[in-house]
C-alpha cells in the first residue's frame, strides 16, 4: 500500500527539483578595439539569449542607453562618459549586473 504512495510521490518530487536546476542568465562584456562596450548575454545550459533588452545604467541609476541583442546575443554600446553599469534582465530569475570596473579590453 505505501508503495502505491511513495512512487508517485517520489515521481512528482523528481520531476520539481528538476525545474529547480533550471539554467540561470549569465553575461560577459569587455571593450572592443574602438572602446565601445561588447556584452554577450546568455544561459548557464549555453543556450543564447536572443532579442533581450540589456540596460546601461550610470551609478545614479538613470538609464543611459538599451539594446536588444542580435542573433549572437550580443550588444554593443558607445562607452558613456564616467562610471556605469550594465544590466540583463531576463526575467525570471535575478537580474545579472556588470559594472564599468569588472569590464576589461578584450
């Protein structure tokens, strides 16, 4: 009788904590030749993040400029005059910052 409980239990359990380790976003940007700023957005499963908008923000958290990304999951932006951070926010786990000083020249 327990068995007829717990198996379909265990098979409703399993099937949750799947969904728990779900792919989380992720990004990368760096500074290109003409110093613009390069980010590429994606997932933690390699999938890419097409057509989302990422926002440049300056450290008074005014929105500066925003892009979508392309089929390579990449935007690019002129680099703003002072500090910035930049912001992917695909909209169901944390949203995934990079600030001006974790950007390097690639």
């Amino acid at each position: 009788m327990t068995n007829k409980i717990i198996r379909p239990f265990l098979a409703v359990t399993l099937f949750f904590s799947m969904q728990a380790h779900a792919h989380f976003p992720l990004m990368n940007c760096w500074f290109d030749a003409s110093k613009n700023v390069v980010c590429e957005a994606g997932y933690s499963d390699a999938s890419k993040a097409v057509d989302y908008t990422i926002n440049l923000y300056d450290y008074d958290d005014n929105l500066v400029d925003k892009a979508q990304t392309n089929k390579a999951s990449q935007v690019t932006f002129s680099q703003p005059q002072g500090d910035f951070y930049i912001v992917f926010d695909a909209g169901h786990e944390s949203p995934v910052e990079v600030d001006v000083v974790e950007i390097k020249q690639k």
